[in-house]
C-alpha cells in the first residue's frame, strides 16, 4: 500500500472518527449526564467542603463533553486508520468493508471492554481522590496488556491456521487470550472504592452508558470508515456506472 492511499484513509478515518464522536456524544448527553448529574448532587450532600466551582457544571456538560467526546473520536479514528492500513490483507480475505468492521470490533473489545470488566467506570464521588494517580496506572495498564495480548492472539492464529486449519486456529488464539488475561484479572490488585451510601442503581446505569457510549463510537466508526473504505479501495469502474445509464433517444 503506497503513501498515498495510506494518507486516505488516514484522512478517512479521521473524518469518520469525527462522524462516529458525534453519535457518541448524543448518547453521552441523553445517558450519561442525568447520571454524572445524580452523583454530583450525592457528592454535594455528603461533603462538608464546598469548594468554588471553576468551570460550570453546564459548560462541563455541553461544550467541554463535545470537545472531549469528539477529540477522542478523531484521535482513535486516525490511530485505528493507520491499524487497517497495516492489518488489510494480513488478517485474512475480507473485503475493505468488512475488514472495518472486525477491526473496530476488535478495538472495541481490547482498548474497552476487556478493561472495562476489570476497572469500570465510576461517576464523579466514586473513588479516593489519593489514589487517581493508582487507578488509572492501573487501567493503562490493563488496556496495554489487553491490547498486546490481541496482538499476540492474531500472530498466533495466523501462525497457527496452516495445521489446524482456520476455525480451530481461531478457536486456540482466542483461548489462549482468555486464558493470559483470566490471569491478569487474578493478579492485578481489586479497587473498590464505591461509598457505602452510593445508589447501587445509579452507579450500574453510569457503568451501562459509559458501555453505550464505546459502542456507538466504534460501531459508528467501522460502518462509516468501512463505506469510505470500501470507495476507496474498490471504485466502481466508470464504465459500470456508465452503462447503467439509458441510452439517449436518437433524434
């Protein structure tokens, strides 16, 4: 693949990033903010430090959610276009589209979900401000080792497939995957900070929108970036498009 078509779909990606953060911040704002809001007020009531607001809680929920919701999307788009441009091909015949497709779900799994089911997401009060340094070492770290790990798991499968043929090849890199981060889930330390007092429903819906949230962003992202993939990579001949077209009547 040369220079050239790598920096299309680099620029594709991000665009379709950028499409993508926009579904996820709707779904940001109509899920995830009455309960970053409800958590705020338990905050409120059961602190005896009121500290001076800077930056507005309506700012913080409307410009400053887009801006980070949307930076995050064309950052990962861009990171997640040069991936394609390096696995296409190598991952198996799968058509640019569908190339798209496995590779956000993937991305979804290794960069989110795989860390998510070991460090969730907590909404504001939950947690020991001393200990944020802690807890997102430790989440870098679980995303790291997850995202290597899927790495590690596709060489696998590749190197194994000649003599076990596909589906057990898949079947063999996926356990073992399984298997290496089962023991990193056993080894890394548990972080329980929640309040005692804290709704257990509200804490659950944030954990369920914040899951909704990475959805969107990267189902919306293969279907967009895949499309422009696939318009890229497979035009359709003019010709096609041409002979589609009635013929003019003769005069």
């Amino acid at each position: 693949m040369n220079s050239a078509t790598v920096r299309n779909l680099l620029v594709r990606g991000m665009l379709a990033g950028l499409a993508a953060g926009v579904l996820a911040l709707v779904v940001a704002y109509l899920l995830g903010e009455p309960y970053v809001d409800k958590a705020i007020a338990f905050e409120e009531a059961h602190s005896h430090e009121h500290e001076m607001e800077v930056v507005s809680r309506s700012l913080q929920s409307t410009a400053g959610l887009a801006t980070g919701v949307l930076v995050y999307g064309v950052a990962f788009g861009g990171i997640a276009a040069l991936a394609y441009a390096f696995a296409l091909g190598r991952v198996g015949r799968f058509s640019p589209r569908a190339t798209a497709l496995l590779l956000s779900g993937c991305a979804l799994l290794a960069v989110y979900v795989v860390p998510f089911l070991k460090y969730p997401a907590n909404p504001p009060s939950v947690g020991n401000p001393d200990s944020i340094g802690r807890r997102t070492t430790l989440y870098f770290l679980m995303m790291l080792l997850s995202v290597l790990l899927s790495i590690a798991a596709t060489i696998l499968g590749k190197r194994l497939a000649p003599s076990l043929g596909t589906w057990w090849a898949t079947v063999a890199a996926v356990a073992a995957f399984a298997v290496v981060i089962g023991l990193a889930f056993a080894f890394l330390p548990v972080i329980n900070e929640v309040p005692q007092e804290f709704p257990a429903t509200v804490l659950w819906r944030f954990r369920l929108s914040a899951l909704a949230i990475q959805l969107t962003l990267w189902t919306g992202f293969g279907l967009l970036f895949g499309e422009l993939a696939e318009r890229l990579l497979n035009p359709k001949p003019a010709t096609a498009a041409a002979a589609r077209r009635p013929a003019a009547a003769p005069n």
